[in-house]
C-alpha cells in the first residue's frame, strides 16, 4: 500500500484498503475557520451537545483577523462562546495568523495523521507525511460529534520532481509549473505524491508552499514522505507520538509524472487562471506590465523564508512611486522572527506595508483589496476574478521574489537581476 492508504487503513480499523473504498476513518484533528460558523448550527441541528473530544479540535480566526465588519465580529463572538462551552484546548484568535501555519508551529500536524478543517489548502499538511483534506460545514459537524468521517480511497498519482533549482527559482515557481502542466482539474479527487530528489532536499516552508497549491489541481490529498527537515521540526513540536508511514516498494501509481525542476525558469500564473501559467522571460518579452500593487503572504507565500527573500531584494531599494506593497506574515512567530532579524524593518524602509498575520486579502474581504481595473502580483495561490477584491482588477501569482522585484520598478520583473548567487529555498 501507499502511505495514504496505510494511513487510512490504519484509522478505519482494516488491514488494508484499496482505490475506490469508502472507508470511515478516525480524523486526529479538526480545525474550523472563521469562514464556518454554519458548522456551530449544524452541530446542533445534528443534535450535538459536546464535541467529541476537546484536544483535537480548534477553532482559527485567520480569515476576518481582526474583524473588518459587523457580520464577522458577531460570528467570532458565537464561535468563541462555543470553543469556550465545549472547553477547547487549542483556539487561535486574531493574534495568532493562518490555520496552516499556525497548526504546525502548535505541534498539532505530525506524520501519520488525519487532519480535516474547513479550508480547501488543508492539502498543505501532506509536507508532514500526513493526510490533510477539506470540508464542508456539515462533514465538520459530524466529526465535533463523531470524530469520524468518511472518505473515499482515492487514486495515487506520483509528481516526481528531479534535480536541483538554479538562482532565483523557488518553490512557488516550481509548482506554478507543475500546475501548468497538469491543469487545474488534471487531478481531481486523487491524491498527489511528489517525491525526487528536490522535493528530499527542500525545507518546511517549501514544502508547504508545494502541497498546499495541489488543491489548484483538484486534489483531494498531497503527501511528501517526511525529509530530515520535517523530522527535526515536528520531533520539537509535536503534541503527541507519531509513527511515519512508508509507501510500500513497486507500489503502482495510477499515473506518474516526472519534472526537471535543474533548468526551471521563474514562473507566472497570468490572469486569471492557476493553470495560466508562463516562464517569466516569456511574459515580459510580450511587453512591460505595470502593477499597482504587490502582496506577500497567505499559507502559501508568507513565511519567514518568503518574507526575507523579499527583504533581501528591497534592503536599500524603494518600492516605485504611486504603487504599495502589502505584506502578510503568516503568523506570530513568523512575524516576531521577521522582526527579530530586522526583515520587517527592511520592508518597512522600503515602503512596504505590515499588516496583521492572517490570511488579508488572499480572500477578498480586507487588508489590501484591489480596486477595478488594478493589477496585482502576489505570492498568494488563486488569482480568478473577485479573489482579491474587484472582479474587474487582474492578478499575476508568482514567487515572493519576484513579487518583491517587481516592486521596485512598478513592472513585473525578473527576481535574478537582484539576486546573488546562492539565494535558493534550500538554505
């Protein structure tokens, strides 16, 4: 069996389980946005009284953190009157930044798990050798009442990425090109294994920025076999023992796909789709294209390695006038790290703008949300129209270096011009 399926197994109570299977499996963790407050009321519609089991759910306010409007306020109040009714161990308020950042960093992600919450990128956990996935209201409901849910097996398609990225080529611009190939419903309800000597050299952070845009492709699930980086990282953090899961040998994928990532170029999603995606070069040969704004963050784009990729292009340098830069630590220790190394200060000098470690205007609803006709480059991980604001304004996704680059001269620009060598994901 593959991991995925051993994880599975093991957690529905079977020897074994195959493509296809629906399954009820025991979820070690569930974690409810502020986007979710449906899931209070179908709890109780359900009948529920007490979650299940008050260590292994939470509550994250990342999305409307602080809360930009009424609406959001009032809904923040019901839910933190419930994570207090039900005496949650874990509740993670406005103070404390993404769901998928901040989980992790709580030591709440291991490998082996199953981890479910309200948010599509949950396929972010799989670069800690666990499953994560998403749900709806109700599904979530059901797990605060059961600790179960269903799931069906789904098919295991391997991403083998080879090789070694040159200069100013990052993860981010490594699964741009993964997407671009494979196309945004190239692998619905599958589950997307990428292994090869790049993905074993990469850290955390890249990682995550990889699995979590798996999601772009319709998976259901993304797992990397944990790497020395990750074992380090959760062995320090984790709330509970863990047991790794191995694929197998001659496992049989259902597809496979190899990519050398040795001679990559940066890469751009261009408006308005994730599967729009270009070599850098390539778009700004077609002609110069002015930007109003840049942003830096989300749970794909805005750790601490994203964050002092910028710093280091824009220390001494100043964003061009009449543009802004919008940059979104993805948590509270990301951003007391940031601080911490004077990256923050940098930005700042620069003329960036800092704003509360969340997930902004990844989502549309604050923090730097785009006007018609405004063209934004942003390290976030969906650019269809409305995402970040005006359905009218365009969106290019592309690396926090070249995001950073770009600000410099107001135009989309290559991050290698201002770079050194050496400046990779792998230090």
């Amino acid at each position: 069996m593959h991991a995925i399926e051993k994880i599975l197994a093991r957690n529905s109570g079977l020897s074994a389980v195959r493509t296809g299977e629906i399954v009820t499996a025991k979820v070690d963790f569930a974690e409810i946005n502020d986007l979710y407050l449906q899931t209070v009321y179908s709890f109780y519609e359900m009948g529920g009284e007490t979650v299940w089991d008050p260590t292994r759910c939470a509550f994250v306010f990342d999305h409307y953190a602080p809360c930009p409007d009424i609406k959001s306020a009032a809904n923040h109040r019901e839910m933190r009157e419930f994570a207090q009714k039900n005496h949650l161990k874990y509740h993670f308020d406005t103070n404390c930044g993404v769901c998928h950042q901040v989980m992790p960093e709580a030591g709440l992600i291991y490998p082996g798990m199953i981890v479910v919450a309200t948010d599509s990128h949950t396929t972010t956990h799989g670069a800690f050798g666990a499953m994560g996935t998403g749900c709806g209201a109700t599904d979530m409901a059901t797990i605060l009442m059961t600790g179960e849910l269903w799931f069906r097996v789904p098919e295991i398609v391997e991403i083998r990425l080879e090789g070694q990225t040159r200069e100013g080529v990052y993860p981010k611009d490594v699964i741009l090109s993964v997407l671009g190939k494979i196309r945004a419903d190239g692998a619905v309800y599958k589950a997307l294994d990428f292994t090869g000597s790049y993905v074993d050299s990469l850290n955390v952070a890249g990682r995550m920025t990889i699995c979590n845009m798996a999601v772009e492709m319709g998976a259901k699930t993304a797992y990397m076999q944990p790497n020395q980086a990750v074992m380090d990282y959760v062995s320090k953090r984790a709330v509970r023992p863990f047991e790794v899961q191995y694929t197998d040998p001659g496992y049989v994928y259902a597809e496979q796909y190899v990519f050398d990532v040795s001679t990559l170029e940066p890469q751009l999603a261009c408006p308005s789709s994730v599967e729009n995606v270009h070599p850098l070069p390539e778009v700004i040969r077609q002609g110069t294209v002015r930007i109003d704004q840049g942003y830096i963050g989300s749970c794909t784009g805005g750790r601490s390695e994203d964050i002092a990729i910028a710093a280091r292009i824009l220390k001494g340098r100043h964003i061009a006038d009449y543009t802004r830069l919008v940059v979104v630590p993805a948590s509270r220790e990301v951003m007391m790290e940031c601080m911490a190394n004077g990256w923050i200060q940098d930005l700042m000098q620069a003329g960036a703008t800092i704003t509360t470690p969340g997930c902004g205007a990844c989502l549309g609803a604050h923090e730097g949300i785009l006007a018609p006709g405004e063209v934004c480059i942003t390290s976030t991980n969906r650019n269809f129209p409305g995402r970040m604001g005006s359905t009218e304004a365009r969106m290019y996704l592309a690396s926090p270096a070249t995001v950073a680059a770009s600000m410099i001269s107001g135009t989309i620009a290559d991050p290698r011009h201002f770079l050194k060598e050496g400046d990779s994901c792998h230090e």
